[in-house]
C-alpha cells in the first residue's frame, strides 16, 4: 500500500457537538440565580418535570421518566419488569457494553445472540435462544439499525416475554411509521454528547405501563411521596397514583435522578430533532451512495419499513482480509478520516469479546465475530454539509484503492 500523506484533508471535525441553542442559557441563568438544581426541589413544574411530559408528547407515549443515563434507564427498566435474580435476559451480541452491564448491574443473567452482516438481529439465532429459558429481551438497536420489530414482537408477545427498546442512539428513527423507543414495553434514550440530543450525561425511559413506570420512578430515587411530582396537573393519573399507593417503601431506591440543568440543556434541543434527523439522514445516504459504488466498500440496506436518524456510517469491508482491512483503517487515518473496524480496534466496547465481565462461558458467536472483524464505523454528524461529506466519502473510496491498488480496481 502506500500513503498519501499529501492528500487533502477532510476539513470536517466530526467530533464537534453542535452549540446548545441560545435558550438553555436563561434558563440555566435562572437556576444558577435560585440554586434551584434538584428536580423535587420546586412544588411544581421542574425543568425535570417538564422534559418528561414534552418528551412523552413528543414520542406520543403516557409516561417518560428522565434519569442520570441510558445505562440507568435500562438497569431500571429490567428492575421495573421484576425479574427475579438470575432470570437470563436475551440481548444482540452487537451492542455497547452498557447493555450486557446494565444485565449484570440488574442482577440477571446476559444470554447473547448473532447478528448478521447487516447489523440486524439473526431471527433464527434470536428464536432458537428465545426459548431457552429467556425472561426478557433488551433489543439494542445499534447505531440506530433496527432489526425486524415485527418478527420480534410476534416472537416474544407469544411467549408473554416483555421487550425493552434500547433506543439510545435512535432516536427520531421509526419503523413502519411506528416511533423506535414505542414499539416494546419500555423503550430507553441517552442524552450523552455522542447521541442526537446532547446533555453531556442523561437518559430517559418511555412506557405507556402504569405500574412499570411507577416502580421505575420510586426506584430512580422519588423518596417519600416526591412521585406526587410525577402527575400532570388535570391530567387522569389514577392508574399512575395506584402504582404509586402500591409500591411506596416497597422498593429500593438507587438515586438515578436528573439534574435540572441537564433537563435545561436538553429542552431547547427537542424541537431541533426533526431538522437533526432530516440532515443526518440525508448526509447518511449521500455518502452510502458513494460508498456503495466502490466494489470493495459495501453500506448494507435498511429493513424496508425502516427510517433510520443516522449521525454516523457503517459499512463492510468487501473481499478483504485481516491486513488489509488493518491497512484500510490506516490509509483512511492518513486521509484525514477516522474508522474504527469494530472487531480490529483495541478494548472495542462494541465486540462481545471484550465483555470480559460477562458471567459463566465466553459466548462464541461466529457470524457477529465475522461481522465485527469487516465492519467499519465513521462519525457523520447532521452539521457536516454535503462538501464536508463528498470529502469523507472520497477519503474512504480512495483509502481502499491506496490498500486494494489501482490495477485490481480498473481490472487490468
Ligand atoms: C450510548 C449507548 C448506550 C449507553 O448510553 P449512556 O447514556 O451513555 O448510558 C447504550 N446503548 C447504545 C446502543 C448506545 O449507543
């Protein structure tokens, strides 16, 4: 191979949050000026408050509950269902490590399955395990790649097994016009800096399940009768206030609360989620059409009721090996963009192996392990404008020339 240390450079730096809009400032003003930073503090509409309501609105559900990260949402969602201590809990061998620790934090048990080259769920691996003793399913849609919901639900509805939506870094993607997050019984977003809404740290879980929810919310850490807090004003909560009445002392509190100034950042940044969509989802496929057109690079499709939110692009590795696909990673470096083969970068918290944490066997999943060792992740974020993305895209054509050579590309 060689490099092309004198290439242009993609000038874009995709590491760049977009600025919080200019509203999260008065209203952080204000609670500096008050002090006011605890969400049970005020009697009544605490930032905190008013994100959950705006945010269940927005995805069209009864019941949000905002809490310190998704990996929280998550642990209290498993928590909230009621499994007993080491009921196994069903998971995609692609996934972030949050989600098999959120399992072990729950006191359960992770049990993995394959996904296939697409990214999506194996059904066949998924069914087959499903019925192996499974007491819930965390369904994680990776980087915003849904699997097949409908084939999902069918599966677990007919065993009465309850599905949580990881949606951390989903949201505003949909399937079959359905909201990703609303199509399980709990569904569970981040606020972290690297999804679509930035609030450096923060989470949210969403259900229509009234009791669900009301143990969730004294789990989080609503002490005392602080869920009082957690009923609209004029809106009908009996079935909310009864959950309340029947789990209160009942259950542990694990303090997994927001702050108010996370919920200020993060309000003013809601209705700037269609626009953030509807950009990244056009730079997503500008550039998958390019990459699509180098026979050595290949973005697989989305499922066809899927509408995904992208903020960053996976593609495979086509007829490559090891080395190469180590080579290729370099020569993109050198070419000013940075990929990260998910199985070949070091400590990767996406490849299974590295769960070392994870009890009992080492999970073997060969075809997840092939997928990890070919699949390639770049940053793509909605600001980039279609230059910054002609760039990148060129830089990733070019950076499999620099490794496959030119010869073998024009067949001579
Ligand atoms: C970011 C992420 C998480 C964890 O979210 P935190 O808010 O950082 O806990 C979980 N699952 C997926 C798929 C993620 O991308």
């Amino acid at each position: 191979m060689t490099h092309h240390s004198q290439a242009p450079t993609p000038a874009a730096n995709v590491y760049d949050a977009e600025p919080i809009p200019p509203a999260a400032r008065d209203e952080i003003d204000r609670l500096l000026q008050s002090g006011d930073l605890f969400r049970y503090t005020a009697p009544e509409n605490a930032p905190v408050a008013l994100l959950e309501r705006e945010f269940a609105e927005m995805m069209g559900v009864k019941y949000a509950l905002a809490v310190s990260s998704c990996s929280a949402a998550l642990f209290l969602s498993l928590k909230a269902l009621g499994l007993p201590r080491d009921a196994r809990v069903l998971i995609p061998g692609f996934t972030f490590a949050a989600v098999p620790s959120s399992v072990v934090h729950a006191d359960c048990v992770p049990v993995l399955c394959e996904v296939g080259d697409n990214y999506r769920i194996d059904i066949d691996d998924f069914t087959a395990r499903l019925d192996s003793g499974i007491s819930a399913v965390i369904i994680s849609h990776m980087r915003g790649h849904t699997s097949d919901m409908d084939a999902i639900m069918a599966l677990c509805d007919a065993r009465g097994i309850p599905v949580v939506e990881d949606a951390a870094h989903s949201l505003g993607t949909e399937w079959a016009d359905r909201k990703i997050g609303t199509i399980g019984r709990v569904g569970c977003f981040s606020f972290q800096s690297y999804k679509l809404v930035n609030a450096g740290e923060g989470g949210i879980l969403i259900t229509d399940d009234a009791d669900l929810v009301a143990r969730a919310v004294i789990m989080s850490g609503a002490y005392e009768h602080n869920w009082q807090k957690h009923l609209a004003p004029g809106d009908n909560s009996a079935a909310l206030e009864q959950g309340f009445a029947r789990w209160q002392n009942r259950l542990p509190l694990y303090n997994l609360r927001l702050s108010n100034l996370a919920a200020a950042v993060i309000r003013p940044q809601l209705p700037e989620v269609p626009r953030r969509v509807r950009d990244g989802r056009r730079n997503h496929d500008f550039v998958a059409e390019r990459l699509n057109a180098s026979p050595w690079l290949h973005v697989p499709s989305a499922l066809p009721p899927e509408d995904r939110a992208p903020d960053s692009i996976q593609f495979n590795l086509v007829n490559m090996d090891d080395a190469q696909a180590r080579a290729f990673a370099i020569a993109a470096a050198d070419r000013g963009v940075k990929v990260q083969i998910f199985g070949h970068s070091t400590d990767n918290a996406r490849a299974f192996w590295n769960w070392q944490f994870l009890p009992g066997s080492r999970p073997d999943l060969p075809q997840t392990r092939a997928m990890l060792m070919r699949a390639c992740d770049a940053r793509l974020p909605a600001h980039l404008t279609l230059d910054q993305c002609t760039a990148i895209a060129d830089a990733l054509v070019l950076a499999a020339h620099d490794v496959i050579g030119h010869a073998q590309v024009y067949g001579t």
